[in-house]
C-alpha cells in the first residue's frame, strides 16, 4: 500500500488494487482501439484515456482509497453518464457501505483542461474530490509508482490549478510554504462555509420558533412533560407511603398482640 503526504496536510493511503484497477481499465481501452478497424496501432501511452471513480474512507486527515470503479465519458461533450455513475454507486454502497466516492481517476501524463469539466460534475457527491492521475508511459529509470495524487480544498480549486500544487516530496523552500499557506487558506474558506451553513440553520430554526404553531406545539409538549413529571412523582410519593404504612401496621401489630390492642389500619 502507498503512502504520502500533501502539503495541506492530508495524508493518502492508495491500495494496491487501485492500481491494478486502472491499469486493466486502461489495458482493455487500448486493446479496442488498437484492433478496431478505424484506428491505426498508437504509439506507447498515446490516446484512449480511462476515467473512473476511487473510493474509500476519509478518517480526519487521513484519506485511504481501497477500490475505484470505471465511468462512462463522452470526450466529445466533456460530460460524464450521470446514471451508470448512480447505478454504480448504488451498488457498492451495498457491498461496501462504509466506501464512499472520494474523487476519480483519469491516466495521463498531466492533468488537463478538460478534466474540469469531470471535477465539477463530481463536486455534488464529494466537495473536495481528489484527483487520482496513472502515467501509462513506461519510463525504465522512475523507481517510484507513476501515480500523482492531485486535491482540492473547499473553495473547489480548478484542476488546472491544482495540477500546479505538485506533492510536496521536494522542491524549493519557497514551494512548500506556498503549498503550506495554500492549505491553511483552504481549510479556513471550509471553516468559514461551515460557518455560513449553521448561521443559515439557526436563522430558520428562529423564525420557526416564533410562528405561531411552533409555539403551541412547544407548550402542549411542555405540558404532556410537565404531567408526566407530575404522575411519576405522584406514583412514586404513593408506593413510599404504602411502605410507610405497611411498616406501621406491622409494627402496630406486633404491639397489639401484646397489648390486645387492634391494628391502626
């Protein structure tokens, strides 16, 4: 399992089986182009890229991704099939239901401009999708796994400018704070969204408050309390009292006998 870390803070965990997922997605493409009768054999890497969804768990600033599923993409329109992506959904809500949608996955060598128009389409399910980005191209020198994880704070950042905030393994001094600050400016345009969110939530619970039903529902759930409260203090001031008597009459009698004297009650 792959392990970094992002200048924001995030920390990504990506299973092997993500991998391998999007390696045979993008075998399988490639293969169709290659033997349809109007395409000629492309180059190493070249055409047929492959979209699709990663999901799995985010636990604070932990993202792990553990399994993806292929989506349906019209190059032409730039445009996503928004039912195979429910229907999809729906089924591995089923089989795994903690999984949920953390962004997508493309392959390619870089991110491009037509990779917004998927970010946006996915911000309705996820805010902050990340970008998992499979170089396909074969580079015998590269030790490291040809992936790049790319990811968006709250302000829902344009991939064309998140290709930009590279993964902070590196690079200038000047470069990782601007990551940094980058960060710390994402998290607080969240902070303040949230913010707005509850401000909204409790503007509406006050004008509810002061309507006329809401009042009369209050005061008769109030009362409905106010007596039940009532009952079980009585309830429980009886059954002290029947003790309170039981143990006198029993006391009573024990006198009695001796006396010849008869019970109180």
């Amino acid at each position: 399992m792959a392990s970094s870390s992002s200048g924001s803070g995030l920390t990504f965990k990506l299973h092997p089986l993500v991998i391998v997922n999007i390696s045979d997605h993008h075998t399988r493409v490639r293969a169709q182009i290659q033997h349809s009768a109007s395409a000629a054999p492309l180059a190493e890497g070249g055409g047929g890229r492959v979209f699709g969804c990663v999901i799995g768990v985010q636990r604070g600033r932990t993202v792990e991704i553990f399994n993806s599923f292929e989506l349906l993409y019209d190059p032409l329109t730039h445009s996503l099939d928004r039912s195979f992506l429910e229907k999809k959904q729906e089924l591995y809500k089923k089989v795994f239901p903690n999984f949920y949608i953390l962004g997508w996955y493309s392959t390619g060598s870089e991110a491009q401009e037509s990779d917004l128009q998927i970010h946006k389409a996915l911000m309705d399910i996820n805010e902050s999708p990340v970008y998992v980005l499979l170089n396909p191209l074969i580079n015998h020198a590269q030790k490291d796994l040809p992936v790049t994880i790319y990811e968006s704070e709250a302000e829902r950042i344009s991939v064309d400018h998140v290709a930009h905030l590279k993964p902070s393994d590196g690079g200038s001094a000047a470069t990782q704070l601007a990551a940094h600050l980058t960060g710390i400016h994402s998290a607080i345009k969240m902070l303040n969204s949230r913010i707005r969110v509850v401000h909204q939530y409790l503007v509406a619970m006050q004008k509810a408050m002061e309507s006329e039903k809401f009042q009369d529902d209050f005061l008769m759930e109030y009362n409905d309390t106010l007596l039940v409260a009532y009952l079980a203090m009585l309830t429980n001031c009886s059954s002290t009292l029947n003790e309170l008597v039981d143990k006198f009459n029993t006391t009573y009698d024990r006198n009695s006998r001796r006396g010849g004297r008869t019970a109180f009650i």
